[in-house]
C-alpha cells in the first residue's frame, strides 16, 4: 500500500470531463513501479481500469491496482470494470471510496473478494470524497452540487444604485470565476442578471482550453429578448431555459428553433420552486450548477437551502449608498440570531481582492 500511487490516480482522474459520471483514475503496480495507467476522460468512453488493463495487457498478472473510486459492477453505457479486473489477474484492489451509486454501493468490492481477490477499501477516502463531491451529492440527495459566486465591495455592494457592477473585482479573481465555470457543469442567473448585464456566460480561460458549461435561464415572466447573448450560441453550447406558466405558444416555437430545452418548473410567492428546479436539473444529468446571478437569486437561493458552497470576492473599493444592492436580497432575517452560518471558512488573496470560501451549515 503506497499512498503515492493513489494520489497519482487522483491527478490522473481530474483530466476527466466525465459527468454524469464521477472522475476516475487507476494505476497498476507491479514490485513498487507502475506499469500502466489510465483516466475515465469521458461518459460513455472506457472506464479508467479498463484503460490501465488494456495498456498492461498480460503485464497486469499479480499486480496491484490503485483507484479513487470502488470498480463498477452493472452494466451501463461501458461492460463492468469488476469482470475486467477479475480477467485480467490483478492480485490486490486498493480502492479511495465506496461507491454511492445505489447499483453498487459495496457490492463491486463484494465481487472482487468473493473472486479471491484482497480489497483494501477507504485509502485517501477524504481526498477521494472532496474530488467527486458533485456525484456524491447527486447520488446521496438527487439534488446537483450548487455554488454561489458573488462579488461584493468593501462595503458589501455588488453594483451601484444605478446597477453598474462592471467590474467590481479585478482580473486575476474573474480569471478564476472562468476556471470556476469550467469545473461546472452549469451557470444559472435570473431574469435581472441578464436584462441588465446581457453576459455572454461562456468560459474564457487564458492559459488553457476550457469547456462551455450549460446556460440555465430563470424567466418567470418572459421577458429576456431572444436577442440576449446568452441564447447566442444555443445551437452549440446547451441552453436551458425555465419559464413561467405563461409561457405563449409563439416563444416556445421560438426557443425550440434556436435548439433551447424548455424546462416549466412550478412557481411560488418568492419566484421558481428551486428545489423542484434541482431535481429535474439532476434528471437532466446535471451535477454541479454554479449561481452567477444577483441578490434576489442569492437570496432564494439560500432560503431554499439548496446552497453547498460559496465564493464571495471583496474588492478593495467603496461604493456607498442606501440603494446599492448587496450580495442576498429579500427580506432577510429580523434578528442576528436567525442569520445563516457558515463553516469551512478560507480566506486568500487573488490579485487585489479576497477571496472567501465557505459552506452554509444549513445547506441539505
């Protein structure tokens, strides 16, 4: 057992853009050297131990295989992995997690020790857990991992009474935002982001090709213009666009012709049922949604405690005024006491701004 072996597995696993599927990577070891590696690069393609296999080939008699996560059992998209492992003569399992796909759970270690070969289940299993946490999530709540982006002034403005917010924080914390928005498989915004703003929601990264999450409108009453450039690129780049009841005839023909999936989530005194609107996401094979709207959707957001992480951005400016509005609108809470918590706190400078991660310790 060498931990190295299963951190090079990790690094191997993150070349992935797997989802729905989690992020694999396995290593074969033979007399302490590794013979043969492999990645699960895409969903449908080859899983990460049936590439290292396939490259030892014979070679992989009596070794050992490393690998984030507990070898597949059922039959998906791919033939399972633990008839592949059982084939090839692999002596020794070293898996980082159980899987929490309900089809295995367990039982893929079950079949690899009842073929007579030894498991050793739970190595690096915290490093392996935070690297998959999305498929976890989805797997354990059927619900998508979401994170709140927001950038705020010192003073905790994220525009101006005017609603001028370009660009409150610097370059080196949006190039981050763009590296955010390549680990995710989604951006959701609200009517407002878009009718003031009119972003383009794509992912620029500057030292390397990035992919294009998913653009996931909130419309309630069909005001966004078919002209927003969001919509720019729907016939490429996957559209999602969540409308109101009073969606006419006439749009939705519209929206249908321009390749954008229409998705009619029920609706509520405050806006769109988002916890309704996340299980049909998580249906829609989405497990990482990314918030990148303003405070009003922030605010729901937290109310329906649908939010596993944030990352707010203090700029070091000062923007003042009574009207200026601040990262979470709405109501808010009349006393300190009711105020969300949040846990898990980090705090690092990018460029001239700071950056804050943490959790909400209410998130579900």
């Amino acid at each position: 057992m060498n931990n190295q072996f299963m951190l090079r597995a990790l690094e191997l696993a993150r070349k992935g853009k797997t989802t729905p599927n989690p992020m694999v990577g396995a290593v074969l070891v033979k007399n302490n050297r590794i013979i043969a590696e492999g990645f699960h690069s895409r969903a449908g393609g080859p899983h990460a131990e049936v590439v290292a296999l396939r490259k030892a080939g014979s070679k992989a008699r009596g070794a050992d295989l490393y690998v984030n996560l507990e070898p597949c059992c059922h039959m998906g998209r791919t033939s399972p992995c633990t008839d592949a492992i059982i084939k090839s003569g692999v002596s020794r399992v070293f898996a980082g997690m159980k899987d929490p796909n309900k089809l295995v759970q367990g039982k893929g270690i079950r079949i690899l020790k009842a073929a007579g070969i030894k498991v050793l289940a739970g190595m690096m299993r915290n490093d392996c857990e935070k690297l998959n946490e999305t498929f976890v999530k989805v797997m354990k709540t059927g619900v998508p991992f979401v994170t709140v982006k927001t950038a705020m002034s010192l003073d905790g403005k994220i525009a101006t009474r005017e609603g001028n917010s370009q660009w409150i924080s610097g370059v080196k914390a949006r190039d981050f935002v763009h590296e955010l928005r390549n680990q995710n498989d989604a951006i959701l915004v609200g009517t407002n982001t878009i009718l003031k703003d009119n972003p383009q929601l794509t992912c620029r990264l500057k030292k390397k090709r990035g992919r294009h999450p998913a653009r996931i409108i909130l419309d309630r009453r069909n005001r966004i213009p078919l002209t927003a450039k969001v919509f720019a690129n729907s016939k490429t780049q996957r559209v999602v666009y969540v409308s109101g009841s009073k969606l006419s005839t006439k749009r939705e023909k519209l929206l249908a012709a321009k390749n954008i999936e229409v998705l009619k989530v029920k609706t509520l005194k405050s806006g769109f049922d988002l916890k309704q609107l996340m299980k049909l996401l998580a249906q829609k094979d989405f497990n990482s949604i990314l918030i990148e709207g303003g405070g009003e959707i922030n605010s729901s957001a937290f109310a329906a405690k649908i939010v596993d992480r944030i990352f707010a951005f203090i700029s070091p400016i000062l923007v003042g005024g009574q009207q200026a509005p601040s990262p979470i609108g709405g109501k808010g809470v009349d006393k300190i006491a009711k105020a969300i918590n949040l846990k898990n706190m980090k705090v690092v400078q990018i460029g001239e701004d700071l950056m804050v991660e943490a959790e909400p310790c209410s998130a579900e």
